[in-house]
C-alpha cells in the first residue's frame, strides 16, 4: 500500500473514532424519562450513569499504555472499537440499571482509550499538519456529542429508548474498515526515557497547566452530559424535547472553536493563554447568568457551551508543547487522567447536592468557581515552555 493511500486511512479513521467519542456520553441523560418507564432509575443511579463517562475516561487512561506499547496504536484501536460497539448493543438490550451502567462502562472504557490514543496516531501520521488534524478531529469529536444529544430524544419517541442508545453501534462498525486498512503499520510504541516517564510527568509545570486546561473543559462537559438537561427542566421549567435541543445547542458551540482553536494555537502560540482566559469568562459568564436570570435560557448555554473552548487547546497542546511521540502518550495520558478523575468528583457533586439541597444552585457555583481557577493555567502557558525541556 502506498504512503498516501495509508494516510487516506489514517484520515478516515481519525475523523470516523472522533466521530465516536461522544456518542455514548451525550445520547443517555436526554432520554432518562424514557428509559424510566421501562427500568426503575432513581436519582443516584442516574448520577452514578453521569459519573460513568469521565471515571471510564479516568481509568482508561491507565489502559491506554500496555495495549498500545506491546501491540500499536492501530491494533489497540481495532479492540477500542470493538468495546465501544459491546457496549452501545448492551445498552440498547438492558434489563435492568446495572445491565446499563455496565454497557456505558464498557463502551466509555473503549471511547477513553480511544482518547488517549488519538493524538498520538495524529503525530504517527501527520506530524507536518499537526494544527489542521487535530482541528478536523476535535471538530468531529464535537459533532459527535451533538449528534448524540440532539437525535436522542425525536428517535426514543418514534421508535424507543433502545434503539435510540443502540443505532450508535453500526456507526461505530464503520469505524473498523480503515482501522483494518492500516493495521500492519501498528507497531509498538516505544518505551519513553526515564525522565519522561509517567511518574515525572508530574514534574512539568506545562504538563500541569495543559491537565489543568483540560480539566476545566471535562467538568464543564461531563457536568453538563449528565446533568444539564434536568437541570434545565427542573431550574428553568424547559420541556423535555427544550432539554434536549438545549443540550445539543451546549455541544454545538464546540463546532467553531473546534475549526479554529487548534490552528490559531499552532500559528500563533502567544494566543494560547489568551484562549484560556476567554474559555474561564464565558465558563464564569454562562451559570452566572442560569444564577442571576431566568431568561434568555439560551444565551447562558452559549456561553456554558464556548466555557470549554480550552478543550481543543488542549489536545493541541499535548502535540505542539511536546518534542517527540512517546512524551505525547506520556502527556496524553497523564492530562487526561488527571481531568477526568476532577470531572468524576464534580460529577458526584452535583448528584450529591442536588440530592441534599433539592436545588441546582450549587451545581452552577461548582461550575462558575472551576472557570475561574483555570485563569491558572493560562499563567504558565504563557511562559511557551515545552515539556520534555522542563523533564
């Protein structure tokens, strides 16, 4: 196979698995009221199904290292692929709560690794178009999380919960063919020097930042997945269908910063910081105003929603402040691990406040406190230190 034909798969894999990687996330919390007049979901096992995504992100991270070290990125992303169509089938055919808690584990595990694992098969393949890659699969990946919310609800009520959490499968399936086109190229990845391993990751202050950034976007978007549609019912009186348009509206403000974030930030690496102080205000801006106003209700989920415009610097970030690819997996791994264990506690949080108060008022302070703490990290992206420099 040519070099140029193994990019044009390379290409459709990366864009088909990003198109994947929120599928699962942003399909369930929509048609919660559907699922419930099937399968008894009380509040807490609804905010244990919230904390399922970023705790599967959380130790897939974890995951992500072995597999790929001893088999290659493409294998590995053959056997993601496959966990994440297990779990969508399993969802679809659930008995019960832990049945589907079970399936979005599984499924989630797979989409967690598939994360990790993505910009590093960027680097394999395109280390010259770093900037424009990464904005065409964090664009997917943001497509991704509004096809999900956006058709869940209209397909439950034409044809049920089940087929609305399983249709995502066949999507995934599809992911397979080009995976399989380049399957000979995996290799395993090499063992990073000893002053870039995982344990002195911890080391970098950029690493931090980049983990920081990170996890400002994973608690703006786990939070908002898993609970923003009740929350806007129950805060703001909205419908149901209204929830669910409103959730992908929140997912489809990802779609422009997605284009142009990750290729400003390669062009001109001075605007990274200034990136992450627009992402902290709109995060401050939006649950300021679900505080202070009732109305336009649309408006503050603009403003949630461009909240995690740091998540596709983020990404970026890990390949342009990163000089060689076993320190991307390194940075990959660790800035994702360490948002995803943040959004995890937030996620149970807000369950748990929810549960004691009877109110959102709190979920809303949770996020607006989190937009500004991550003024931090654009304090040391302003520095334009590289990792393996700092290791």
């Amino acid at each position: 196979m040519s070099q140029r034909l193994q990019k044009i798969f390379a290409l459709a894999a990366i864009a088909l698995l990003a198109l994947n990687l929120r599928t699962a996330v942003s399909s369930i919390s929509p048609v919660v009221s559907f699922i419930q007049q099937d399968i008894d979901l009380p509040i807490v096992t609804i905010g244990l199904l919230g904390i399922a995504a970023p705790l599967a992100f959380a130790l897939a991270t974890s995951l992500s290292y072995r597999p790929a070290r001893r088999f290659g990125v493409e294998l590995t992303l053959i056997f993601v692929v496959l966990a994440i169509v297990g779990g969508h089938l399993i969802r679809a055919l659930a008995w019960d709560s832990t049945a589907l808690f079970f399936g979005s584990m599984l499924s989630l595990l797979g989409t967690g690794v598939g994360n990790v694992l993505l910009p590093v098969l960027v680097r394999k393949y395109f280390s010259n178009r770093i900037g424009l890659i990464s904005a065409m699969y964090i664009t997917m990946t943001s497509v991704s999380a509004t096809i999900g919310s956006l058709f869940a609800v209209p397909v439950a009520q034409a044809a049920g919960w089940r087929l609305s959490l399983g249709q995502w499968a066949l999507l995934a399936v599809l992911t397979l063919v080009p995976l399989l086109a380049i399957r000979k190229n995996s290799s395993p990845e090499p063992k990073p020097p000893r002053a870039s391993g995982r344990r002195a990751i911890w080391r970098s202050p950029t690493a931090l930042a980049i983990a920081g950034a990170q996890a400002m976007t994973s608690v703006f978007g786990y939070v908002s997945f898993a609970w923003l549609p009740i929350l806007l019912i129950e805060h703001n009186g909205v419908s149901e269908l209204q929830a669910g348009s409103l959730l992908a509206l929140f997912a489809i403000m990802g779609f422009p910063v997605s284009i142009l974030v990750p290729q400003l930030a390669q062009r001109f690496p001075k605007l990274q910081a200034k990136i992450v102080y627009l992402s902290a205000i709109m995060g401050v801006t939006g649950p300021l105003g679900l505080l202070l106003f009732d109305d336009p209700v649309w408006l503050w989920v603009i403003a949630i929603g461009l909240g995690p415009t740091m998540f596709p610097l983020a990404l970026t970030l890990m390949n342009l402040r990163s000089r060689s690819q076993d320190v991307v997996l390194s940075v990959s791994a660790f800035g994702q691990g360490v948002s995803y264990t943040i959004a995890t506690i937030a996620v149970m949080a807000v369950g748990i406040t929810r549960e004691l108060t009877g109110g959102w008022e709190p979920t809303l302070w949770i996020l607006l406190i989190t937009a500004a703490l991550s003024l931090l990290a654009g304090l040391q992206l302003r520095r334009g230190a590289m990792v393996d420099d700092e290791l």
